[in-house]
C-alpha cells in the first residue's frame, strides 16, 4: 500500500507539471494574438489577421479540453487515494464491533443477578443506612476506653407474662439466662396482676456505661 500510494503521489505530480506546461503555452498564444498592430491596415492584413485569430482560438479550445480531462484525472486519482484509507480501516472496525458483541454473548452473569435481585424500596434503603450507621456509631462507642468515675445502678423490672397459662419458673430461667457484661441478676418475686395473672419483679445491677437498659 505504501509503494502504491508513492506511486499515485509521482503521477500526480507529473500531470500537475504537464498542466502548467500547457498554461504556459496557451499564455503565448493569447500574447501572439494581442501582439501590436501594423499602422498600415489593409484588407489582406485584416484577413491574415482574422485567419491568425481562428487558428489560435482553436488552438486554444483544444488546450482548454485537454487541461480540463487533467483536471478530472487528476481529481479521480486523488479522491481514489484518499477513499483508500477508509475502506483499509471498515474491515477493521467491523470486526472489533463483532469481538465486542461476541464478549457481550458471554458475560451474562451480572445482568442476570442484577434482574434476579430484589428490587429496594427507597423507605428500605434509608432504613438499612440508618441501622448500619447506628450499629457504626455504637461499634467506635463501644471501642473507646472509659474514662472517669465507674457508677452503677440498680434497676427493677417487671416482666408481664403472655396469659395465665405462662410458666412463670421457665419464664425467669429465660430472663437469667441473658448474661451482659456490667450485668448482674438479683433476687425476683411474683406480684399479682389481676385475675389471677402474676407478673415477675426481677432487679439487678447494671455498670451504666456498659449496660443499656434500652438495650436491656
């Protein structure tokens, strides 16, 4: 291709040369046939005069098709060399189009799990982002050291059970069961509620900044 394109190039150039060459000489004529006129006119000067100017408007005619069949050669061959270029890279860029359709053939995988995955609301995802920074907060909370007094509280708590029929014994087994540091179980009692319902009043102890009794 590139010997090619040196060779369209020097071709090019010739006829350019072959086409001022041809200017130059239709110049001569025009200057030949506008050259100064004898001060003496007569009839046969008039009339060699008239056949010189026939003979060089034909000449001239003839130059002026033959410069304009160079012209539309010459631009024939530059339009080819140009369009030569782009129809080298179609091909190419065809088949870089098909290795990516063929790459998109395959990777399916992500699009089916994005179909398949529930969608979430816009409530559920402010309410997933207020837990994870709640947990967040209360993780660095926990992590840091305490520092001051350490105090303590004792707190009572009644326990309501869900109908008469609880067992109350399993019930506070279930409460003493939940084991927290700063946590400490104390002594219970059952108190009557109505109707034959008893509650359960358990009290413990609790390190404040280690125990919530939200949390609790």
């Amino acid at each position: 291709e590139p010997a090619a394109a040196k060779k369209t190039q020097s071709s090019v150039c010739a006829d350019g040369k072959a086409l001022l060459a041809e200017l130059e000489a239709a110049r001569g004529f025009i200057r030949a046939s506008l050259g100064p006129v004898n001060t003496t006119t007569t009839q046969q000067s008039l009339l060699d005069r008239a056949s010189h100017l026939e003979t060089s408007n034909n000449s001239l005619k003839k130059i002026v098709e033959d410069l304009t069949a160079q012209i539309e050669r010459l631009e024939s061959k530059i339009s080819n060399t140009t369009a030569t270029p782009v129809a080298t890279s179609k091909p190419a860029a065809k088949a870089a189009k098909k290795e990516e359709s063929d790459s998109d053939d395959f990777n399916f995988s992500d699009s089916e799990d994005e179909d398949d995955a529930p969608k979430e609301s816009g409530m559920e995802r402010m309410k997933r982002l207020a837990a994870e920074k709640k947990a967040e907060e209360a993780a660095k909370e926990a992590a840091k050291p305490h520092s001051g007094p350490i105090t303590k509280s004792n707190v009572l708590i009644d326990v309501k059970p869900w109908s008469d029929e609880t067992d109350l014994v399993a019930m506070e087994k279930a409460i003493r069961a939940i084991e927290m540091e700063g946590l400490k179980w104390g002594d219970s009692k059952h108190v009557e509620i109505g109707f034959g319902i008893k509650k359960i009043r358990i009290g413990n102890c609790i390190v404040d900044h280690l125990v919530g009794l939200y949390e609790l």
